[in-house]
C-alpha cells in the first residue's frame, strides 16, 4: 500500500522544533501573551525530510510551503518559520530526483502542500512579498525551462 507523508499534519519530528526565542517570535506574531502552539524551523524540516531513510513500500514525497494556522488556531496553531523560495526548491528537488529513482510512468508523482491554502499561509501562487518565486523554484527543481 503506497503511502504519501504529508507535512505539516503528520510527521513532525520533535527536532525540528525550535528554541524558545521562536516561541516569543510567535507569541508577538500572534499578540497573545498565552502562545502554546507548536512551533517549527523549517530550515531543520527541510533537512530532516531531505534524509529520511528508504523504506520498504512506496512512499509519495511531498513538500510544504510556509504554514501558520494562527488565524484559524489563534494561541495553539501550527507555525513553520524561515521558509524560503531556495529551502523550498531543495526539498522539490530532492522529492522530484527520488520520484524519479525509484518509480517510472504514471507512478513519477510528487505532491505539494499547498497550490492555494491562503488561511494557512501555505501557496505556491504569486503573492506581494514573493511574486512568482515559489512557481519558478518549482521549475526549476524540475528542470522545466521556465525555472532558468
């Protein structure tokens, strides 16, 4: 049975949190003293999915975008912090390079999280502070020549 791991819901190692400054980012970020939520670096995601051991089944591999569920999740949402468009392209590549190792045909599939969860702050759509940048690190961790 294939099986896809998809962050931010599920897989979310403890070392990939972070200290406790990030927890004060948070608490201003969300201007509420009473943070408790859980708060991620997604420099330290990006590597520790980046090199994750084989497994013996098939496993879909999915990058994320940004997250933060604070409009929806208030004092206990779900942050990833220092997300960028270049740590973004490297966990594509890497997902994309692995899809093409291990599958062949209509099997050579890569799922991003998320083309448009706006409240979540997770897309890969053009926005004020990124423009296109996400899209184009997509093409070009897939060698699309709309990435060069």
């Amino acid at each position: 049975m294939p099986s896809a791991s998809t962050p931010p819901t599920r897989c979310r190692p403890s070392s990939c949190r972070t200290s406790s400054s990030s927890t004060t980012w948070a608490r201003s970020r969300c201007r509420r003293i009473d943070f408790v939520g859980r708060i991620f670096d997604y420099r330290k995601i990006v590597d520790y999915y980046c090199n994750r051991p084989p497994v013996p089944y098939k496993r879909y591999r999915d990058p994320m975008l940004a997250w933060d569920n604070t409009p929806r999740h208030g004092n206990r949402a779900t942050i990833y912090h220092n997300v960028t468009p270049e740590l973004y392209e490297r966990w594509m590549r890497d997902c994309y390079e692995d899809a093409r190792r291990k599958f062949v045909g209509e099997e050579r599939l890569v799922f991003v999280n998320a083309w448009n969860e706006w409240a979540e702050g997770s897309y890969l759509e053009p926005d004020l502070k990124f423009g296109r940048a996400y899209l184009e690190a997509t093409a070009r961790a897939v060698g699309h020549p709309l990435g060069r």
